[in-house]
C-alpha cells in the first residue's frame, strides 16, 4: 500500500523511513520554495525575452529552444542564490541540515506534444533514479515552477515498488557517463543515441499516480521508485525543479530502500554538499559505494 503524505508533521527519521518503504511526502509551498520559484521564473524570462516561456515553443525552431535551454539550465545549477533557497527549504521542513547533504538543483523541461524530448529536455522513460547510480537511501525532490497540471506532471508506477523489472543499470557508470555523455546534451534534437538504462521488458504503466501541487509545492520520493515523464498533450511547456538529499548516518549504515534491480556502478557521492557548511562527503563513503549496491538477496531471483 502506497500513502502520500500532505504537510505531515514527522520527524526527520520517521519521514525518511518512510520513504524508504514507498510513501510519498507533499508539502505545500514554504517560504524558502516560493522565493525559489520566484526567481527561477525570472532566469526563465530573462532568457525567452517577451515571450512566454510555457508556450514559446509555439513561436521559434526547436534548435533556437535547445539553444536557449543549453544556457539556462547550467545558469540556473551554478547560481550562488540556488544553494541557499535549497538550504532554507531544508530547515523549514525539519531536515537535520547538519546531517542532510543535497546535490546541486536543476531546472527540467517538458515541452508539449513531442516538440523536443531528447538531450537537454530528455523526456525520461519509467525508471528508478537506482538504475543511474543513485544510492538506496537517497531522496528525490520535485516542484513546479510554473502552474502545472495532470497531463504535464510527473507519473509513478506503484505496481513496480519492490518489483523487479529487466533493464539495462549494468552499462551505467555515473563517473563514465559524466565524462562522455551529460556535457553534450544539447546537441541532441531529433534523436538522443547516448545510451541509458531503461527498461528490457514490456511494462504495466498503469495504474500510476500524478501529483500536482501549486506553484513551490514540494514532493519527495525515494530514489528506488518507478516513475516517467508524463507524455505532455496540455500545449504547455512544464518547468519544474529538483535536487537530491542523503543522510550521512543512513549512508553510513547502509540503509535505505530495497534494492530489487540495480546493478550499475560509479556513484554521485561527491556532487552532495552538506546543509551547513557545503562541505563535501568524505572518500570513505565514496568508496563505500562506487562499486555499486548488490541487489537484495530474496530479489535476485525474480530478475
């Protein structure tokens, strides 16, 4: 059984527990996450000009979009403001900041009706984030900038929590992949041949559940979920925001969701910045996982 969580007052350890065993938790907008939003619709202009951003794919080539967008995004990622709202965030919902370590935010697109949906707008097929390297115990984090709505959110596939599904994880390696293949994503218009982990079997998307909240509405889900880019049919573009944590302590003890189907290797271990002082995560945990996550035993077989 899967719960979603509204505005719930738990603590930092019950909250993350459980999420590891699938929940989901929705907030409604907090102070540090509007101001986010704020700003971020404001890079965004800037860059469309007097154009709407929601619906400027309307009005320019596809290669004039993925132009503006291969400036935005990495704009956005390395703005000094960016870091600051995600640790305000952080404090206002009760995170330990001192034990809460984030990777830096980045700004996801969704354009409508198949407009652009490969390199710097990837329109990602159902995945779990475990297949790209992430560790068992990290959390996702999602919100929209702009107004959204069911047919351009962001859809999960409860039926595959726990359930193994055949896919492609053992070719990925975070390390390899930053190296080669992030870099260039927006040279890929048409077609994005980079390879990734995706499913190696057919697959139930439905049922599936879509969370649409106001503008700085945050969800989080754990990193083992099955979730995909709802095929976007409203004539909007969505923008959204996420970022990742982790909790020192739970990497430390290895604990976590459940791993029923990963077997890729690198880890992002050094992209995390601690809440308070951004100071990286130490080579002994670096090392602790850049060799991959062993699938769980009592899963193995149903690969």
């Amino acid at each position: 059984m899967h719960t979603v969580f509204f505005d719930a007052q738990k603590g930092d350890l019950e909250r993350r527990e459980l999420l590891y065993q699938g929940q989901l938790f929705v907030y409604s907008p907090c102070k540090s996450a509007l101001e986010m939003c704020r700003f971020t619709q404001h890079l965004i202009r800037e860059h469309f000009g007097g154009l709407d951003p929601t619906t400027a794919h309307l009005k320019m080539p596809v290669e004039e979009y993925a132009a503006i967008l291969t400036e935005l995004k990495p704009k956005f990622i390395h703005h000094p403001e960016s870091k600051s709202y995600l640790q305000g965030i952080l404090r206002e919902l009760g995170f330990d900041i001192d034990k809460t370590y984030f990777d830096v935010p980045r700004l996801r697109t969704a354009t409508s009706d198949n407009y652009l949906t490969t390199g710097i707008a990837y329109a990602f097929h159902p995945h779990r984030d475990t297949w790209y390297s992430a560790p068992l115990s990290q959390l996702n984090w999602w919100m929209p900038v702009f107004d959204i709505e069911p047919g351009n959110a962001m859809a999960f596939h409860p039926r595959y929590w726990g359930k193994a599904v055949k896919n492609g994880s053992s070719i990925y390696n975070y390390q390899d992949w930053n190296a080669t293949s992030r870099f260039n994503a927006g040279q890929f218009i048409k077609v994005d041949t980079r390879v990734q982990p995706k499913p190696e079997e057919p697959m139930e998307i439905n049922p599936q559940m879509r969370v649409v909240t106001n503008i700085g509405g945050i969800l989080i889900f754990s990193a083992a979920h099955m979730h995909s880019t709802v095929p976007n049919d409203t004539g909007k573009t969505r923008f959204s925001i996420d970022f990742r944590t982790v909790n020192i302590d739970d990497l430390l003890a290895r604990k976590g969701a459940k791993n029923v189907d990963s077997a890729c290797t690198g880890t992002p271990m050094k992209d995390y910045l601690r809440g308070t002082d951004l100071s990286q995560l130490s080579d002994e945990i670096y090392s602790m996982y850049v060799n991959g996550t062993p699938i769980d035993e009592e899963k193995e077989s149903a690969m």
